[in-house]
C-alpha cells in the first residue's frame, strides 16, 4: 500500500502484482482498474470473487427459521389471523420503519388479518415503543402487537403487555443493552443466541424475513411489492450492502427497472430521476430522503398508505407534499450544518484539543440532526454528536467512523443518560442538558483512549491507478459488476497521476469547480463539488498534478459523456 499526501486526504492506494490484476481481467473481461478494484475490496480467492460478482440465493441467503423466535412469532401470527385478533404493528417513523410498517400490512392484509399500525410522532411520542402505545392498543381491543425496527430496549412496554395480558413480538435490529425485554418472541438477529449468518440486515430485513417464513407456511409467494419496501429500507438504513442485503438490494433494482410501482414512479419524477435505471446511489441520494420526510407528515400514517399505492388519487397528491417537505428539509439541514461549521471555523469546537464534534442547540429540529451529524462525519473524519434541547431535556443523533464505537461509548456513560440504543456507527440517546457538559467529558476521555492521530486523519482507499484514456465507456459499464454501491461497498475511488489543464478553472455556484484536465493523449471533464478553496490551487497551478475521483457516466441533453469526479488532489512528486 503506498500513501500520497493529497490537500484534504490521505490516499492509501493499493497495489496488486500486474499478472494477477491482468489474469483477473481476462478472466471475467474486465477492464484491468475493475479486477484491482475487485482485488482491493478483499476478494482475492476464486469463490471469494464468484461469490461478490454473482450473488445468489443459494449462497447468500439463509432460511429464515434460523432466527431466534422466528417460528414463534410466525405461529402466534398465524394464530392471531385464524382467530380474528386485532394485531397492531408497532413501528418507527424513519424510512427503514415506514416501509418494515408497510411490508408487513402488505403481507398480512390479503391473508385476511385484522392488522393496523401506529408510527410514533418524532416530536410528540419520540423514538420507540411506549407502555402507553400498549395500554391504548389494549383499550381497543388489540391481543398483538408487533414491533419493526424497535423495540430491543423496550423493557417497560414489555412489562406492561405482560401485565395486561397481551403478547408483544419485538422484531429489530438494533444491538441490545444486554438484558432483553420480557417479550412474548423477540426476533433480531444481533440478540445473544441468534444463530442467523447475516446480521447486517435492516429492521425491514428482519420482518421481511419473518414474513417469508409466514408465507411459506402458509404456502404463498410474497407479493411483488415487498421487495421493493424492502430494498427502500435497506438502502435507506445505510447498512452494509454486503452478503444477503446485496443480494436483496440487487434483486429489487432489477424489479424497479423493469416495473416500477406508482408510488415509487413518483419519488422518481420528484428527484428528476429520468433515466431508465436506478441504482441504489439515486435511491440513497434522491429516493430515500423523500420517504424520510413521510417522517414529517402532520400524519405520517399517510405515509404508509402512499407506498401501498392505496390509490392513484392520493399517492399524487403525498407525492406533490413529499417534493415540498423534502425541498424545505434541505434548506433547514444547511442551515444547521452552516451553524456548526461556525462553531468549528470560529474555535468554539477547536479540532485540535478536541476528538469529537458535539453541538447542542434548541434551534436545530430533531427530525435533520442524525443527517447533519452524518455529514460532519464526512467533512471532518471524527465522530459527531449533534442534539436538539427541549424544557432541560437534550435528544439527539450520533454518527461514528469505524475507528469508534458509538454505541460503546453511550452504553459506558448510560448512567447520564436516560435512553440510548442504535448501532456502532450510527446511535440515538437522550439526556437531562444539566448532564451534556459531562458526557462530553466522558466521550473526549473515551476518544482519546481509543482515538490515534491516524484515525482522525482523513483518508481515500484508492483501488486503482488509471489514465485518463482508460476513462471510458467500457470502465462505466464494467463498473456495474461491483454495484450496488452503499455502506462497506462504495463506488471505486481511481488515482490520476500527473494530468494537465487544459483551460482555465470555473468556479460554479462559489462553490464547485469546473475544469478539463489531459493526460496520456485524451482530454476529460472533471468536476469538484464543495471545494472552493480548490480554485485558488487549480488557478496558480502550471505543473501536472495527481487526482484521485470517481468515474461517472453525465447524461446532459441526449449526449452521454464519460467524466470525473474528483476528490482531491496532489503536487505530482
Ligand atoms: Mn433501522
């Protein structure tokens, strides 16, 4: 591995003996920067690469009886459907528990089932399940609930159903605090005991599994629809694109591309999405965060009822709401993260004494605070903690890299806190604010326990070097091998030794850089997005310099050209 300085980046670029990059390549016909790319991922063994190309079913996906509880709940399920109980489905308001909500009316609502669903309101309820949910589902004469994407922490509300004599199914998939709920079946795969291969899957993984394990009981194919909800919350949820979720999310981008439902027909039209296939970085970028704002509907019940398709009518008109809500969270999430940089820019949070970002306002809305932390995250390589406050109490949303485990942390501080729950790169918690200058304390201890130097450097992982002649279409296309890209498998990143410019830079929006760059006899655009500081760099610049960037395919018009997009550059040594 060779390391390059670049202004903003550490570049740790991989290097495979070329006979082993070449064999790869004339194996599959690939070109050579797509077989090192393949190798720099890890896939080095034979099956190792069969098995990351060609996903399958049978190699990837287990059956869902091996999850603890499984057949439990699937049976009590079942029961309930026979006897004409009233289920309710407990879900969350986030876009991995809308669609876990609405996969499973979809399931459960043609095989007869008396089935509603509550989503908590973000400001009103906040995060999970509550043991008033439980006495209200009582009171109107609910003998199951059943939770998706929540519940491994509900300890109360499981006390409650008990006591009330109701059953509570929890399906989840967030890390437990240890000690499990008192529930009548408890299905997560990341619960002690839970001999399920993959635990990576998403809250509507889970209950999708539970789901197919029902249908295959019952003798029936699960409708189409579900795997569209399904690969929505995968996508949305950011988990690892790895093993089952791939085979999964890549399942579902075929069905989408061939036939798109209404509903997602108009998230599509909503983000301008007008080319003929989707991958799951449009639904990341465009599709996900319009479900997201289904969150912040007067009446995110409403939400459910547009991925459903209920009718034509009404998914138009959810849609036309969703583009507003989703246009006006982008203008509130800058503005929060304008005010944090502030706070970085003016030495309020001085990045040199300090490991990880923590911010607390009253101003910031609870509902973009866990997105703003995530780009931080991004800007400045650390962990961030970012809160809204609210009659003395502080909720908020943390998001980690790799190097520190955020969940971790909360659990060693969980005496200040009075909840916590999530995963190890991505948490929520709540506290009295009389408690947050302690915390941070706490946290800036951990960090620097566990935290190097090098951990909070920023750093590229460079697959491969390439010339600007390999830049081509054939590159594009072999890309799609590596695809969906997400969460532990992101686009390629390629490395441009010394190219020239060829005309002057042009600085788009204050903001973006424009500028056509030659090297090794071709000429390709290439594009810097938020890195005006870079124009100043580019314009003094009569040297050839090194890039690292993505590939992309630009569809402007009805031309389709091949360019780049860069990340950051280097003085070429
Ligand atoms: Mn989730």
């Amino acid at each position: 591995m060779r390391e390059i300085q670049g202004v903003k980046y550490g570049w740790h670029l991989h290097a495979f003996p070329p006979q082993q990059v070449l064999a790869l390549a004339a194996q599959y016909a690939l070109a050579p920067a797509i077989a090192q790319a393949i190798l720099a991922r890890g896939h080095i063994s034979p099956q190792a690469i069969e098995k990351y190309l060609f996903s399958s079913f049978a190699e990837d996906v287990a059956h869902p009886s091996l999850l603890y509880d499984a057949d439990k709940a699937v049976e009590r399920l079942l029961r309930a459907i026979e006897k004409k109980e009233k289920i309710l489905i407990a879900g969350d308001y986030d876009v991995d528990g809308i669609t876990a909500s609405a996969l499973m009316i979809l399931c459960l609502q043609p095989l007869g089932a008396y089935i509603n669903f509550f989503l908590p309101n973000r400001v009103k309820d906040g995060y999970g399940l509550s043991a008033k949910t439980i006495e209200r589902a009582v009171q109107s004469g609910y003998r199951l609930v059943v939770t998706v994407d929540n519940g491994i922490t509900s300890f109360g509300p499981a006390q409650r159903a008990r006591e009330l004599g109701i059953d509570l199914i929890i399906t989840d998939h967030h890390r437990s605090h240890g000690t499990l709920p008192d529930a009548f079946a408890i299905v997560n795969p990341n619960q002690e005991g839970c001999s399920y291969p993959y635990k990576a899957l998403a809250g509507v993984g889970v209950i999708f599994k539970v789901m197919s394990l029902l249908y295959e009981k019952v003798g029936r194919q699960l409708p189409a629809k579900a795997y569209e909800l399904l690969l929505l919350g995968t996508v949305a949820d950011v988990v690892p694109l790895t093993g089952e979720n791939r085979y999964w999310v890549r399942h579902g981008l075929t069905q989408i591309n061939q036939h798109s439902s209404l509903s997602f027909n108009v998230l599509k039209t909503n983000g301008k999405l007008s080319k003929s296939r989707i991958s799951s970085t449009d639904i990341g970028f465009s599709i996900a965060p319009q479900i997201n704002a289904l969150g912040r509907l007067e009446d995110p019940r409403q939400g459910v009822q547009f991925l459903l398709d209920a009718n034509v009518g009404q998914v138009e008109r959810i849609g036309k709401t969703l583009f507003e809500l989703n246009q006006a969270r982008k203008e509130i999430e800058r503005g929060v993260l304008k005010d944090v940089i502030a706070q970085v820019e003016s030495g309020a949070i001085d990045l040199k004494s300090e490991r990880i970002i923590m911010a607390a306002s009253d101003s910031w809305p609870p509902g973009v605070i866990g997105l703003v932390a995530g780009r931080l995250v991004g800007m400045y390589g650390r962990p961030a903690i970012l809160l809204h406050t609210k009659n003395g109490i502080a909720k908020g949303s943390c998001r980690s890299i790799p190097a520190f485990n955020m969940f971790d942390a909360l659990q060693a501080s969980s005496d200040l806190l009075t909840t916590f729950g999530g995963h190890p790169q991505a948490a929520g918690l709540s506290l009295p604010v009389s408690s947050l200058q302690q915390l941070k304390e706490r946290m800036e201890g951990r960090a620097a326990e566990f935290l190097t130097e090098k951990d909070l450097k920023q750093k590229l992982m460079v697959e491969s070097e390439i010339t600007l002649s390999e830049c081509t279409q054939k590159l594009v296309d072999d890309m799609r091998h590596l695809e969906p890209f997400g969460c532990q498998n992101p686009e390629p990143l390629f490395y441009v030794r010394g190219a020239v410019l060829v005309e002057k830079p042009t600085l788009l929006k204050e903001a973006h850089i424009k500028l056509k760059l030659f090297h090794d006899g071709a000429t390709r655009s290439a594009i810097f997005f938020n890195r005006p500081e870079l124009y100043a760099w580019f314009a003094e610049r009569d040297e050839p310099f090194d890039v690292v960037g993505q590939v992309k395919e630009n569809h402007w018009q009805d031309t389709v050209s091949i360019e780049l997009t860069g990340l950051d550059v280097a003085p070429t040594s």
